[in-house]
C-alpha cells in the first residue's frame, strides 16, 4: 500500500511538472505582475480553451499531489 501511494505522487508530480510547462507564460517582470494582478482583480478574462483545461488540469494535479503528499507522510510516519 505505501509502495503505491509513492507511485501515485510521483505519477502526480510529473503530471504537474508537464502541465505548469505546457501553460503559456503570463507575463515577464514586476510591471507583467502588477498589471496581470489588476486584470485578474477587475475580472478580465483571458483563459479561453486549452487555456482554461491547462488551469483546471493544474488545480487538479495540485490538489491530487498536496493529498498524496499528506497520505505518504502519515505511512511514512507510522
């Protein structure tokens, strides 16, 4: 069971490692951060298609890693 959790996280890191990757970068420098935090506030919306399934597949992938991680801990643990 604990050998098949470690499988799992790292099968969940590649994936995450391979989707932030493939995501196209926002924008460069502090000016890209200010502005892109002011779009992003007011609401403009510029995901659109492979954008948006890239943005979701990450939360996903993230959230599956953030778990395993926790599950691996605790049988690591004990």
């Amino acid at each position: 069971m604990d050998i098949l959790f470690k499988i799992l996280l790292i099968i969940a890191a590649l994936g995450l490692i391979s989707v932030v990757l493939l995501q196209k970068g926002k924008s460069a420098g502090l000016s890209g951060a200010i502005s892109g935090g002011a779009e992003h506030l007011f609401g403009k919306q510029k995901a659109r298609g492979l954008d948006l399934f890239l943005q979701r597949l990450t939360i996903g992938f993230a959230a599956g890693f953030f778990i395993l991680a926790l599950v691996v801990s605790y049988f690591v643990k004990n």
